[in-house]
C-alpha cells in the first residue's frame, strides 16, 4: 500500500457539508492501489467512552492519471462529526486517522479526524438557478446595434470631463435588447455581457464612472430596460465588475496625477510612487503594467466602501442576476468575502463568478465566489478536440481531476467555455474544422458545469488575434449550428442529469478515439458516447450490452453495440 499517497484534509473539498445533516467525505489513494475504503464515524460529543461509530462503504467516484478517490455521505443527525478510515489493499490493511497509519484502533475520539460543527452559516450556498444555467457571453460592442444587425461604424461620445469614449462597431444595450427573441430561440436563459460601466477604450476595461453606463453603449435607462426584458423572457443578467483597476480618467487617478501624494486618493491605489509617471510603463503598480488601469487598493477601506457601493447599487437599480469579477485573483481575499455579504444581503440568490484562470479552491469553499471561470475545460477541450494531441484515456483522467478540484455543487456551478473575449476563437484551434469544433460543442452541453457560448461561435466565427475573435457578429451568415445548438441546450433543460447529476466514465478507448460516461441523478442515468475519430466507430462494451439504450436524438433503441460516424455524440437514456 502506497502511504504517501493517501490524502484526507478535514474541512476542505475532502470533506464539507452540503446541508446541515449531510457530510460529504473523499479520500484520495494511488491509483488502483486499494481494493476496499471503508469510513467509521461516530458523534464527537457522544457522552460514553469508547464512543459508538457507524461503518459506510465508500465508493471509488473518480480516477486521474496518479489516484483514485473515493467517497461516502454521512446522511445523520449530528452536527459534530468525528472519523477515521480502514483502509484494504488486499494484502495489507490499515486504520488511517489524523497522520497515521495502524494495524489497530487504540486511540481516543480526539485524535480521530474532525469536522467540529455543521454550522449553516459555513455551508456552501450556490444560487440554486445557477446550475440550471445555459450562458451567452456578449462583447456589446460587437454583437448588435439593432434587429440583426450591427453598425460596424466606429463611434466617440464626450463624457462629463471632457475625455473621450469609443466604440468600434457600434454593438449597444438596446440591440442586445432586440435580440433577445434570438437568444430565447437559442434557449439560452443566461447573458454575461462585459464591462457596459463609462470607459474611455471600446473594450470598457478601463472605468472611469462606476456609476454610469457608457454612453457608446447607452443609458443607464437602457440596461434599466435591458434586464427587465430578459427577466421577462427567463433570462438572467450577469454584468462584468472590474475592481482590481480603474482606467485613467477615473476621478480619483485624475486627482493623484494632479496632486501627486497631497491628494486625498493617494492611498486608493496599490502602489503610488513620487513622482507619479504616466508613462510606459509606468512608474506606479498596474494591470499588465498597462499605464491606462492603475491598480486600485481595495484593503483600503474607503476603496472598498466604494466598490462595495458599486456592487449592491447596479442590483438595486437595474435588479442584475450577477456579477463576474475581473481578475479576481489579484485583490485581497478579505474584500471579496465582505463583496459577497454585501450583494447577498440586498440580493440573496446574486451568482458570483470569478475570472481565476488557475485553480481556484481558495477562493470557492463559500465564502468568496460561487464559480470562476473555468479555463481549465478550455484547455483540455483545445488539446483534445481541437489539436488531437490528448489520447482518449488523457482527456478522461484529466477532467476527473477537473471535477475532483472543487467540492460537488461548486464543480457543478463552474463556468465552462471554448473560448471567450481574451482567447482565440476555438474553430481556430480546429483550423476551420466544423465538425470538430461541434463535437466540443456537444461535450460542453453534456459535461459538468455551466456551459457558456460566446457571441458568434453558433456561426463559426474564428478568430486568432484580438480584433478578430472579438469582431462583428455575422448576422447576415446563413451557415450555423444553431439548430444543434437548440437541440443540445434542449436536452440540458430537459434532463436533470445533465445539469446536476454526477459524472462517471464508463468507455475509454485510445484506439478508436472513443469515450463514453453516465451522467446519473436521482432516477434518470444518461450515456452520453462520443467518437473523436474523423473514421466511423463501433463501441463494443459490456456495459451497452447489458443496459437497453434510448437515443434522445433519434429515438432508436438499442441493446448491443453502438456505431458512431466519425466526430459525432450520442446521448442515450438508460433503463
């Protein structure tokens, strides 16, 4: 038995509560290492000695390229847990508690491991509509002006201090606005637009009013109405918060170049040398060491008031679904746990997203964010569709790890993409290959976590360098998938499994290019069978052959062998 890479962290992803009377635990061994895991638990507070434990079966839920990992749900009435593992290779076996490892139990309830108190204010709590999200990610200023149609003509406006705002293709809130009869006929129920708030750039990372909408865009009415007419239609609305910087006509920045460190700002930003130089690069901390979005202290505590404000101010105006928050992983912990107490005490179900590119678990365990956005599934997808440099059996371990990262709901609630506002459009990554971009579609819709289309790539929009993967929206292109796209997020909303059921491979083959796994809920189990081979499959499994198959595309039932052309997915109903 490989010890050293057995692994249990109380109170972390390895064991958390998901209601106050369920108590997930996961512990992590070498890969095919243990035949048998078995969890003890018992009351912390039990009033004898020896105190009384109950024995779970765990089972193994998940394989990457190193460990397996299993787990069990202590489904009890206490509130105060503590518990050990045995744990049975087949040859050896072995009590695990704490740091050891023993042959027998002779310890106290106190050296057992401990999950001192289920307390519900320490629950992770994800807006339950989150999961049942199907995304569209909009540019606005590059995805309509009006019905089906965008300007493509560059625009300026004066804002209130003389300085310039721009556009490049005349994208505004009022044509998102009418074109939301497409998005619903889309079935997307979700919009992410990014920064909308006054900014100098056509991009709009660059704020300079927090408080006003940029007038390239629109107006403050206008989002006003913009939201109201999505939540009339089923749609949710996410704005873009970007608090790590401000641009550079933001009132504060303008008073410390004028003052220097005299201004009553000075200690708003990050790091303020004298003399402040606004140059390239500049003298003073920055995003990127972009002169143009100085670094905003938000541990001083009048930043954080402000943008504080700003947070609970758009959902009281404008009644916004959620927020996705600009690189979050720059800014101080403490100022997103008090940004989440703040939006959640005037909106109790508002979503959180995180643009975290790297593994985020410190910033996902409740008390920061509820997702972040979750580039990891890009990047395999890329290797694995796009490029064919990942085996079947590579791709399945790696997305096990994916899944494994966070606890349940939070895997559950991430949000998934191809590509977005700051990559390469992913038929790029394809070389134009259409077929292949739809299958990575296809395991977007059918994977865990929130899928997120963005703008265009239903018309195969490609895209290598920024002002091309963020260029107009092809309103005028009559060659789509938007027809697979509906019928994909159909199959989402009409099957819980695919939105909240757990994900188990059952069909690895790195010669045919083959891969198949269940997505199981509650009484539904789905199959969901996908050939990444351009030459047509046949899947041969014991597995098919003792489950009768329902194909929810075309309604054939099968019971045997499943052929599958090349680059194409199935999803079938097991009974």
């Amino acid at each position: 038995m490989n010890k050293g890479a057995i692994l249990h962290i109380p109170l972390s992803k390895y064991a958390y509560a998901e209601n106050e009377h369920a108590l997930t635990i996961r512990l992590r061994t070498e890969k095919d290492d243990i035949k048998k895991c078995v969890l003890f638990y018992g009351d912390r507070a039990d009033p004898t000695e020896p105190i009384g434990v109950r024995e779970l079966s765990m089972e193994k839920v998940a394989t990457d390229d190193l460990f397996d990992y299993y787990e069990a749900k202590i489904l009890d009435i206490y509130t105060r847990v503590c518990y050990y593992f045995l744990l049975d290779d087949g040859m050896e076996k072995f009590y695990y508690y704490g740091r050891n490892f023993c042959e027998q139990m002779v310890c106290g309830r106190t050296e057992y491991f401990q999950f001192p108190y289920i307390r519900r204010e320490d629950i992770i709590a994800i807006p339950d509509w989150a999961e049942d999200i199907v995304m569209y990610h909009i540019f606005p200023d590059s995805f309509a002006s009006g019905k089906r149609e965008l300007s493509k003509v560059p625009g300026k406006a004066k804002l209130s201090d003389g300085s310039i705002s721009e556009s490049h293709l005349g994208g505004s809130l009022r044509g998102v606005m009418e074109n939301l009869d497409y998005l619903r006929g889309l079935g997307v129920n979700c919009i992410y637009l990014n920064p909308v708030f006054t900014a100098n750039s056509y991009h709009k990372y660059d704020t300079a009013d927090y408080f006003g909408i940029d007038p390239c865009l629109g107006t403050k009415e206008d989002l006003k109405e913009l939201v109201r007419c999505c939540h009339e239609n089923g749609i949710r609305v996410i704005l873009d918060g970007v608090f790590n910087h401000c641009g550079p006509n933001f009132f504060a920045f303008r008073d410390v170049l004028e003052k220097g460190k005299a201004s009553e700002y000075y200690d708003w930003f990050y790091y303020m040398p004298e003399p402040v130089e606004y140059k390239d690069p500049p003298s003073y901390e920055a995003f990127a060491y972009v002169k143009e979005m100085p670094k905003l202290n938000t541990g001083n505590p009048k930043v954080a008031d402000y943008l504080c404000a700003v947070g609970t101010y758009w959902i009281k105006e404008a009644d916004i679904d959620g927020w996705r928050l600009d690189v979050a992983n720059e800014i101080n912990h403490d100022f997103w746990r008090r940004f989440r107490r703040e939006v959640r005490s005037v909106k109790p179900d508002i979503f959180l997203i995180g643009e975290i590119w790297e593994e985020a678990g410190c910033w996902l365990m409740g008390d920061q964010f509820d997702s972040t956005m979750n580039y990891t599934f890009s990047y395999l997808c890329k290797d694995f569709f796009a490029k064919r440099t990942m085996r079947v059996t590579e791709f399945d371990a790696q997305i096990q790890r994916m899944i494994m990262r966070y606890p349940r709901r939070v895997a559950l609630a991430q949000m998934n993409f191809l590509d977005s506002h700051d990559v390469p459009r992913f038929l790029s990554f394809c070389g134009g290959d259409i077929k292949k971009m739809e299958l990575a579609f296809f395991y977007l819709f059918m994977g865990v976590g929130v899928p997120s289309v963005f703008y265009g790539d239903e018309c195969y929009m490609e895209g290598i360098r920024e002002c091309e993967y963020r260029k107009a929206m092809p309103w005028d292109e009559k060659n789509t998938c938007i027809k697979q796209f509906q019928t994909w997020i159909r199959l989402r909303k009409e099957h819980v499994a695919l939105r909240r059921g757990n994900y188990r491979s059952v069909y690895c083959d790195d010669v045919s290019g083959c891969y198949g796994f269940l997505r199981e809920c509650e009484d539904e189990r789905l199959l969901i069978l996908i050939n990444n081979n351009i030459e047509k499959s046949m899947l041969k499994s014991d597995i098919l052959k003792r489950q009768e198959l329902t194909n929810l595309l075309t309604g054939q039932v099968l019971a045997g062998d499943v052929e599958l052309e090349g680059l194409t997915g199935a999803v079938y109903l097991v009974k």
